[in-house]
C-alpha cells in the first residue's frame, strides 16, 4: 500500500512539474525569408560561388585538352617528353584539386564568407530568442522548420512573428 501511495504521489509531482514548463516553436526559415540582409547575403554568396566554380570548371577544361593533346601526340613523342607531359597533367589535375578545395573545402573561402555574412544574422536570431524565452519563461524553443520529429504544432505556441519584431522586422 505505501508502494502505490508513493508511486501515486511521484506520479503527480511529475505530472504537475511537466505541466508547468512552457514551450515554444520559432520557424527559422520563415524569419530569415523576412530578414532582407539574409536574402543579401545569400544572393552575394549565390554570386561569388559562382564566380569560382566556373574558375575551377575552366581549369579542368585546361586539363581535360591538355589530356586530349597528349593523346593525339604520344606516338610522335620520346619517352622522356611523354614523362614529362605526364607530370604537367598530374601537376596541373593538382593544382585544380587545390583551387577546389581553397574555394569549396570545409575551411575554404565559401565557408569564410559564408560565416562572416550570415553569422551575424543567426546570432542576432538566437538572441533575440534567449531574450524572449527569458521574459516569457519558456523552458525550450524548437525550431519548425529543422524539426522534422513536430507533427503538429499549435499556431499559439509560434513566436516567429515576435523574433521578426525583436529584430526589428515586424509582419
């Protein structure tokens, strides 16, 4: 009997402990479609990324004639100009991995650039957040649009519109 009068008394304490934490969802990409300095971040992004891929496209073009010549001509070359038209394709396929990586690597220049414009914007987003969260007492804030666990949500709960505000993009 004390067994079940114990269970029956954790039981409500954590029901009524559960019952008084508070939630929230925010819907990170519908704040960021209305944050215009994101949208030029992006699009600086889009454009210097695109910059540098067709750099690198146009090396391995280079790479890919130069393979092409060295084809056409190795019957008509020596051993040693064969071993040494080897070398500047496998230099040259080098350089083009390293131009690849500069640019598109994990600490490469897109990465750079992508952490310079668009961190900022995130972290202005999470301290809007915190701030929220910390004047309306709730205990977790999940995010809409990365949670692809949320099957429903009520719209109550939303406070995307009230970060927009904070940040100074009211809807």
């Amino acid at each position: 009997m004390k067994k079940l009068i114990l269970f029956f008394g954790l039981f409500i304490s954590f029901a009524f402990s559960a019952y008084s934490q508070k939630f929230a969802l925010i819907d990170m990409e519908y704040i960021l479609k209305n944050i215009s300095s994101y949208e030029t971040a992006n699009q600086q992004l889009e454009a210097i990324s695109k910059k540098w891929q067709t750099e690198v496209e146009t090396a391995q073009q280079e790479v890919q004639n130069m393979y092409k010549t060295y084809q056409s001509e190795i019957v008509f070359l020596s051993a040693e100009q064969k071993t040494k038209k080897e070398n500047e394709i496998v230099e040259k396929e080098k350089a083009v991995q390293e131009l690849k990586r500069k640019y598109f690597g994990p600490e490469g220049e897109v990465f750079k650039r992508r952490e310079a414009l668009i961190k900022p914007i995130q972290d202005d987003i999470y301290n809007a957040v915190k701030e929220i969260s910390d004047t309306k007492g709730y205990q977790l804030v999940l995010d809409r649009a990365s949670a692809s666990s949320i099957i429903f949500a009520s719209p109550r709960i939303d406070i995307s519109n009230e970060v927009l505000s904070k940040l100074g993009y009211s809807k």
